[in-house]
C-alpha cells in the first residue's frame, strides 16, 4: 500500500500578522479623500490594484506619505495575488520614496519570503531589528530561518520576541515547530501547551500539538486535539484530512473515510486528501473507490508519487481479482 500522505501544519507566519498591522497603517497615512482612495484601501486585490494604480499615476500631486501608502498597498495586493515580483517592484519604489518605512521594508521582506528568497528576506529583517527591535521583526526573521532550514538562529529569534512580547502565541508556535524539527519533542509539547493556554479556542494552536503526538504514535491525545482543532474551526481541511489519518492508524477506516470526504468537500483541490482516502478505502479492500481517488488525486497533482504507485498497485490487484473470478 502506498504510504499515508501525512500533511503537517505549516507554522504560523508572523509575516501575515506584520502584513495586517501594515495595512492598518498605510490606510492612516492616506489622509486623501476620493473614490480611488476608496479603491486602494479595498480588500479585494482586483480593486485595490486599480485603485491605487490611479493614485500612483497622479504623482507629485499626492503627498509623500500617501505615495508610500499606494505603492505598499498596492504591492500588498500583488503579493495576495502570488505576484511576487510586482508586489517587490512596488515595495522598492515605496523605499525610493521613504527609504526609512517600516511598513514597506516589514512587507517587502514578506514577500521575498514568499517567494523563497530567504537570503533578502533576512536581510530586511535585519534593518528592521537594526531600525526598530520590537517582536515582529524577530519573528519575521525567525520566520525566515526555519524557512530556510536554519532552526538555532530561528530559535534565538523567537526567544528574542518572546522577551519582547510574553504572550506571543506566533513565537511559541514557531518555536514549537523549530524544536520539534530537532527532535527536542519535549521543548516542542512545553511550547505548544504554553500556546494553547493563552489561545484555549485557537484551532492552529490544537494543530500543532496533534501533529507532534501524532508523530510521536500517541494517537489517541491527537485524536482528542484535532477534535478540539476542528470544534474551533470547523472549515479546516487539513484537520479533517490529519484527524483522518490518526484514525486510519487506529484502524478505523470508516471514519478515516469520512473524514478525508470532508476535507476535500472543504477543498476539491486537495490531492493528498484524496490519496489518503483512497488508502483508507483500499484498507476497506473496496479498490474500484481507491482507484477512482487515485485517479483523482493524480490529475490534480500528476507528480504525487505515492499515488502513482497506489495506482498501479491497485490496477494490478484489480486485475488479478477479476482473472481469478469465476467465467460466467
């Protein structure tokens, strides 16, 4: 049988709480009135793109701070958008303007971040720590080092934040996540029940506690966590889909298999769901169900390995289970 496609929850960006604060105060920055304005501040990327578009192109006849503001909001839209490379062209004009804004230096790093550029991402967290050594821009840079794959320096930086701000759910998160990369699982639970007891109805929090003692075989106390997880929030897809697998390790593949059906009700996009299913169902032995998920699961992901080779397996099991039939 193909192995179960395990997805763990990713750690929790202190980018996008700095990218929200960012927001809120380029909006105060613009101090001008208009429908493109308007535009500008909206939450719909299309429209906030086109919005500060007409701000922008009126130059030097907006302020200082308001052409910061355009070209950061505007930039912030793109990076919601996955363009990456114009929310950082929008970022560096910001910077040409205001060379010492916070704001567009904080989301331009976010977006090299993004983009996986983690080398240019650090070093704009470094001006911020240099600039402004508040929690944010540890946790941002911290973000950036367990991104790349750097775990004592993205430690030290979310100690650093945690010094700066006791109650920050982010860092102890992150650093749950870092220590358990490790394999220091004890510092990593010591974390993540910190997390959960300032953040008692955070389903994030729930998360990744289940995921270290799912990794850990403790199936049960993850079992009881991603039911928590998904009490707070029942619109997670990958807590169905992880509770799912913690029941198809319990040998419970009836319920497994309503779960990984939830997840992709959740998220019809979401072919790892639909390989677990297809495991769960083949452990039910049902392989026509198993082979049309794997199926699925390749056309939305055509280079899942784990599912290609569940498909062949389960062809070829097909096969041999109708050769074996009785003629009619």
């Amino acid at each position: 049988m193909a192995p179960l496609a395990f997805a763990s929850t990713s750690f929790q960006s202190p980018l996008r709480l700095a990218l929200a604060a960012a927001f809120s105060l380029v909006c105060v920055a613009a101090e001008a009135k208009g429908d493109a304005w308007a535009s500008c501040r909206a939450a719909d990327p299309d429209k906030r793109i086109e919005g500060c578009g007409e701000v922008i192109a009126r130059g030097d006849k907006e302020t200082k701070p308001n052409r910061v503001a355009a070209y950061v909001n505007r930039g912030g839209a793109f990076h919601a958008k996955g363009d990456f490379d114009r929310a950082l062209a929008d970022y560096d004009k910001a910077l040409e303007i205001d060379p010492a804004s916070s704001v567009a230096l904080a989301d331009r790093a976010a977006a090299y971040r993004a983009k996986g550029d983690f080398d240019h991402a650090i070093a704009d967290y470094d001006k911020l720590v240099a600039a402004q050594p508040k929690a944010a821009a540890y946790l941002g840079r911290g973000g950036a080092y367990q991104s790349k794959g750097d775990l004592d320096k993205a430690i030290a930086d979310y100690d650093k934040a945690l010094e700066l701000d006791k109650k920050s759910t982010a860092a102890l998160a992150n650093r749950g996540r870092a220590w358990r990369a490790k394999g220091d699982l004890d510092r990593a639970l010591a974390d993540f029940d910190a997390a959960i007891k300032l953040e008692p109805k955070s389903a994030q929090a729930y998360l990744n506690r289940a995921a270290l003692y799912q990794g850990k075989g403790d199936l049960d106390h993850a079992l009881a966590d991603y039911d928590k997880a998904i009490a707070s929030d029942g619109k997670l897809a990958i807590a169905y889909n992880n509770r799912g697998l913690t029941l198809h390790a319990k040998g419970e593949f009836d319920r497994a298999v309503a779960d990984f059906g939830k997840a992709v009700g959740l998220d019809p996009k979401y072919a790892r769901a639909y390989l677990n299913r297809a495991n769960a169902y083949r452990g039910k032995r049902e392989l026509d169900r198993a082979k049309s998920d794997l199926e699925q699961a390749l056309a939305l992901d055509p280079n899942l390995a784990a599912a290609k080779k569940g498909l062949d397996e389960v062809t070829k099991q097909l096969a041999a289970r109708a050769a074996a039939a009785p003629a009619q």
